[in-house]
C-alpha cells in the first residue's frame, strides 16, 4: 500500500525535473461555486499535464537494465506525453500505445518527444502493450495502476498543502484512480483533516459504482468530452486506496461538463481539458455542494486539447 512517506520521497526523486505548479485564488468562481475557489493548474506543468509526476516517479525507480532495453505504456494521451517526456528526459526508448481516439494535439505531441505512437482499440491496448514487453523485453508502464505511478500523482495532494495549509477540500478528476489516491494519500499525509473529492463522467461512472458494490465493477466502454477519464474499471492497487483515503465520489454528466468549461474559460480565464473542468460540473450540476466560507482547491489535471475543439463548446 502507498503511504504518505512514499509520495514525500516521490517529491525528493522529481523535484528537480518537474515544475512545482502553484496555488491560484480565483474569487470570480466563488459565487458560481459556492465556496473560496482556488485552482492547482497542472495544466501548466511542463507536459501539460500532471501525468509527468507519475511517469518519472516510475522510469526514475527503474534499473538501468530495464532502461536500456526501452519501455512501452498504454494511454489515452496525458500519460503517454508525460512517458515520453520522462524517456527523452533520461535518453530511454519508449512506445505509446494510444487509444485510437485520442486527439492529434496528443497524438503529435508524444512524436515529437521521440517516442513511437501505436494506435489501437481502447480494449486491445493492454494486448498489444504486453506483447512487446513479450517481444522486445520492454519494462512496462502502467498509466495508474502501480504504487510508484500512485505516489508520484500524490505530489500534487502534498504541495498543495504546504502550499495553502488551510485548505479543507482538494476535488480532483477520476478516472483509473492513480491520481485522487495519491492526492488523498500525499495531502492528509500532510494534514489529516482535509477532505477528499473524485469527480468522474457520469456515462462512465466507474467508482461510484464500484464504492456502491464494495469491490471493482467493469462498465461498458462509453465516450465522454472528458476524454482523458474513460477507464471501464477501477485499477486493482487504486480502489482500496481510493476506498480507504478518499471521502467522496460524485459524477458529472456531459451538459455539466461542457458548463464548467465554459465557466472556466470566460470567468477564470483558464484554458483547460474538459477533464480539467470535470470537478467544477459536479458542482454546478448539484451533485456536491460547499459552505460559501470553505477554501477548496481544483486541481485543473491537464490542458492538452485543441483550441477549435474548446471554442466549438
């Protein structure tokens, strides 16, 4: 099980090739949110995502055996660019197999870091991947189902308490569970009394599912804005402790989705990936709610997405 002293070593090991994405108040949604909003936006990180914390936690804990034989990963896009950021990084090999939906700024921006791109169905990723590792001798990757993946996206969780101690909610979007784990892990880490919040898609809403059963539920494949949260099955190391450290999962449905970007944009004056936006939905769609006196922290995960695509909501 991942423990708050592994996300702080995380920290150790990345600190100096990450950027420490800082805490920004953003008074103008508070109104529209209910409560003192303030925005971690690791769509600013260097890949534009927070998925780098966890690939170099990852690649960084490998031998130098395993490096020099290369390494492949699955993804839906903000892995595979961190992966590849991580193997350029380090002078490592890397091939991404990519779901074959995801969008080109993804696509292209793993190329041009180096690494091989694969596409394939969402449901044959994993084959695929497997066989090189079979065929080649890669190390594998794993997007967020892995304690070294889960501790590095607990950095997130810890500096944003040290950086705004008297935080009392941190909302972050759902989808393996690689990230609200490690966020819940890494921040109560640091003060236990802060609350916890998931929000994911609502046509695939794994984990309130799977909180509701007591054990992993697989749903059918869907397709959602959020394109980078479309994982049909919560990760086998991810639910116990998404069970055990995380206080709340809500969803949000598309319309929700789309208001929350459009909220962002025009009164935050952000520019982030409709996954980014998901926590803000969940809000506005009345799924959660806040005292109008409560600081909550949005952690904005990501900000690869084409601007066409973002006017066009």
């Amino acid at each position: 099980m991942v423990t708050a002293k592994e996300v702080a070593q995380a920290k150790e090991r990345i600190g100096k090739y990450i950027y420490e994405t800082p805490i920004i108040r953003i008074q103008n949604l508070d109104e529209a949110l209910g409560c003192q909003v303030y925005v971690k936006p690791e769509n600013m990180q260097k890949t534009h995502s927070f998925k780098l914390r966890g690939a170099l936690n990852k690649i960084l804990s490998l031998s130098p055996e395993q490096l020099e034989k290369g390494i492949v990963t699955v993804s839906s896009g903000n892995h595979g660019i961190g992966v590849a950021y991580a193997a350029k990084l380090l002078g490592v090999k890397a091939t991404v197999v990519l779901t074959d939906t995801a969008p080109e700024i993804k696509i292209n921006g793993i190329r041009d870091l180096g690494s091989q791109v694969m596409l394939c169905e969402l449901n044959s990723r994993q084959a695929l991947a497997d066989s090189l590792v079979e065929e080649h001798g890669y190390t594998f990757v794993p997007p967020y189902d892995d304690e070294a993946i889960i501790a590095g996206q607990g950095t997130c969780g810890l500096e944003i308490v040290r950086q705004l101690p008297e935080v009392d909610v941190i909302m972050t979007p759902v989808s393996g569970g690689g990230l609200v784990s490690g966020v819940a892990i890494g921040a109560k880490g640091e003060k236990s009394s802060v609350r916890v919040v998931g929000a994911e898609p609502a046509v695939v809403a794994r984990y309130s599912q799977s909180l509701q059963a007591g054990e992993p539920v697989s749903l059918p494949k869907a397709a959602s804005l959020a394109d980078a949260l479309l994982v049909t099955r919560p990760g086998k190391t991810n639910f116990p402790l998404v069970k055990q450290h995380v206080d709340q999962v809500v969803s949000t449905s598309e319309e929700y989705i789309i208001k929350a970007v459009q909220l962002l944009s025009r009164e935050g004056k952000i520019i982030a990936e409709p996954a980014s936006s998901i926590t803000m939905g969940a809000i506005l769609e009345g799924n959660i709610r806040f005292k109008p006196d409560q600081k909550v922290c949005f952690l904005l995960s990501g900000g690869n997405t084409e601007l066409p695509f973002l006017a066009s909501l």
